[in-house]
C-alpha cells in the first residue's frame, strides 16, 4: 500500500461540529512537527506528579523523525486536532493508520483473520497508540476545562468519521487510562481489558523492606536469585541523564537487536531513535547494565516517569542464570525504592514476574466497527474475555508471594 493509498484525508479537510461555544473542526496532520509542542504537552500531561514520558511530544515526535514510524513501516502519523472557531486547540488524538496488527500489544490478529476470511478487508485500520509501547496512559489529550469530556467524545465521533468517510474497517484506543475507558465505552465503543504485572511501592526504605513482605520461601528465592545473576564477577552499572553518552547507546543498542531479531524478527526501533530520545529526553532515560571484565554483557532501558519506572527493553550478548530478573526486574525496584516512585511497569504479559513481586493490573482498550458483523462477533467475544481476565486475575492475586493476611496460613 502507497502512502498515498494510505494517506486518510488532506491536511486541510475538516469535518465540522456544532458546539455551544461555536463551530469546532477536526483536522488531521500527518506529522507532530504541525501541532504546537507546548499545547500538545499541557494537555498530555497536566499533572507533573503524573508525567507519562511515552505520552509526550518529544517522544512520539521522535519515532518520527528517526523513521520508525512512517508509511513504509505500517504506521502512517494521522494524528486528529480539535479546533475552536478561533483557531485554538481544544484536543489531540495522536492516531496512526495501520496496515498490519504488529507492535501495539492488544492482539487483533483473530478478528483481522476472521474478517479477511469472510472477504473483508481489515486493514487499513486507524490506531491510537503509543507505537512499540504497551504502557498505560493517556490517549484522548484535551483541554482541561468545563467542555474537557464533551470534547473527548467529539475527538471519538471525529475518529469514527473519518474512519467511515475513508472505508476504514476499524478504529481502536489501546492503554488508556480506565476512567475515560469507562467514559468512551458509554459513548458506544467497545471495551477490552487485559493484564500487565506491575510492582507496587507502599513506601518501603530498602528493598529489605520490600522481601520482609514476602513469604520465607519466596524471600530465600529472591536473595538466591540476586547472588547467582552475579556469581560471574558481574557488576551493576547505572547510567541516566547528561552521563548517558552515543557508547552506551552503541552497547544498548546491541543488546536491543539480539532480543528484538529473535522476538519479532526485525526490532521496531532503529539506532537513530536512541540518540534522539538521549538528546531529548535524557534527563527520564535510566539505562542498567551488567558488566564483566571491564565489558557491558547486557542492560535495559527505563524511562522515568512522575509516579512510575517504566521497564522497556532489554538484551544480553552472554548469558547468565537470572541476570534477566536481576536487570529488568530488581533493578527496577530497587531505583524505586530509592527514589520514592510508587509503581514500576515491566513491560506486557509474563506470568513469571508473580513470583518476584509484580501483581496482575487491568488494561483497557475501546475498539469501533465498521461492519455490523464483526461488531457483534467481537462484542459477544469481549463480554466473556472480559470475565476471564477478571477471574484470572483474582487467580493470579491468591498466588502471589506475599505473607498472607493474619489468619491466614503463609504457604511456606
């Protein structure tokens, strides 16, 4: 498909909506150089103490100027502006149109299938997301004002248009936060959860604080676990801010590509794109290595967040009983710990992080139709997902390593 083909509605094209506060427009852009940075920002963000770096000009700006995002990589920008009368912002939906399913973590290959075997055709489809990146956030970015929820739903009925206009088969809103899930899925949309596991920081002073919430058993695994990831003379390195130099990146870099080749064939993120976010955003990058004789063997990359640590990548070039966990995951509460952030996220499914103290969270996302059809099919499909993702998470918190309440037997 040519990025012509793709291409959604010319830049000047609006849709028009009558408000009480005069006409607004929807008008779609295929690039965040053509919104304000500092409007897309306060709207994105409004609260520091809540500051999502994922969901940030700066970022999404980057995968576009680095290429990660374009036509020729299935994700053409097409993000949606909500304009007053006067010309001023009133909401932003960054929006992609896609002409394939991968790098968005809410899996929709089933219905793509279904759909294309009953001879339609599912792609292009219009996709709000933070491209490569299953972190919850905001998606829905308006001005916080008396109208801020009826312009929610106004940059929903824009997307839903402009969905019908072009014969896209389908829109989607994937991580967003669950009060405006709850919101849009009112307005008519359709919800979807599933689970990530994320660590929660009540306040602990030391990561002892953290193990002497375990069970003994779990406790004993925990220390077993650190001491054999550096059994081999590794030691852990912490790089973040202005330190952060274009060696580190090369070495992270490296690792990145070797997980990403055998995870999804060819990594979503190029080497540019590490530089650029280093040059942007250096100040929320938290680079961990593992180093041995004087050489970095593997590390990941967290973005630092208002209230959360945000695990993202991770590689190794040799391999070492539980430097995977040591890394990406006790690492990660320990810098939280230390710097009083309440929550890490560790990145998308993975049972196995129960077991050093990550629990099942819900994530939501809200999907839109065009053919009736597929609308009813998935609807009857979300209603009883929706119901295992709850169990299985009530599941999931009865197996989780932490003393029982008293009363309660600890499961040594």
């Amino acid at each position: 498909m040519t990025e012509q083909d793709q291409d959604i509605t010319p830049e000047d094209e609006t849709a028009g909506t009558r408000g009480k506060d005069g006409t607004l427009t929807v008008r779609v852009v295929d690039s965040l150089k053509k919104i304000d940075a500092a409007t897309f920002d306060a709207y994105a963000n409004p609260d520091s103490k809540r500051f999502n770096p994922f969901v940030t000009h700066d970022f999404l700006e980057a995968l576009e100027t680095t290429g990660c995002v374009n036509a020729d990589a299935g994700w053409l920008p097409q993000h949606l502006i909500l304009e007053d009368s006067d010309g001023g912002i009133a909401g932003i939906m960054p929006a992609y149109l896609k002409s394939h399913s991968q790098g968005e973590f809410v899996f929709d290959y089933g219905w793509a299938d279904a759909y294309e075997r009953a001879g339609g055709n599912y792609y292009p489809k219009l996709q709000v997301s933070v491209p490569f990146t299953p972190v919850p956030g905001p998606r829905v970015l308006v001005r916080q004002d008396r109208d801020a929820e009826k312009h929610e739903r106004l940059l929903a009925a824009a997307a839903v248009e402009v969905s019908k206009r072009h014969g896209i088969s389908s829109f989607h809103i994937t991580f967003l936060e669950v009060a405006p899930w709850r919101r849009l899925g009112e307005f008519g949309l359709l919800k979807r959860t599933d689970q990530q596991f994320h660590f929660t920081n009540p306040g602990y002073g030391s990561f002892q604080d953290f193990l002497d919430t375990l069970t003994s058993r779990k406790r004993k695994a925990l220390r077993k676990e650190r001491a054999q990831a550096l059994e081999a003379g590794i030691v852990i390195e912490h790089v973040t801010g202005s330190d952060i130099t274009d060696e580190h990146w090369d070495a992270f870099y490296r690792f990145y590509v070797d997980t990403g080749s055998r995870k999804w064939g060819d990594p979503y993120l190029n080497r540019e794109f590490f530089s650029e976010l280093g040059q942007r955003m250096a100040d929320c990058c938290l680079l961990v290595f593992a180093k041995r004789d004087g050489y970095y063997i593997a590390g990941a990359l967290n973005l630092i967040g208002g209230d959360c640590l945000y695990g993202r990548y991770w590689g190794a070039i040799e391999h070492h009983p539980f430097l995977h966990f040591e890394i990406c995951y006790y690492q990660a509460i320990d810098y939280a710990i230390a710097h009083g952030l309440p929550r890490v996220e560790a990145g998308a499914q993975g049972q196995h992080k129960l077991a050093r103290g990550y629990v099942p969270q819900t994530t939501y996302s809200l999907h839109w139709f065009a053919d009736r059809g597929l609308w009813d099919a998935v609807e009857r499909f979300l209603k009883v997902e929706r119901h295992h993702v709850e169990r299985t998470k009530h599941a999931l918190l009865d197996l989780a390593p932490f003393k029982k309440e008293k009363g309660q037997q600890e499961g040594d």
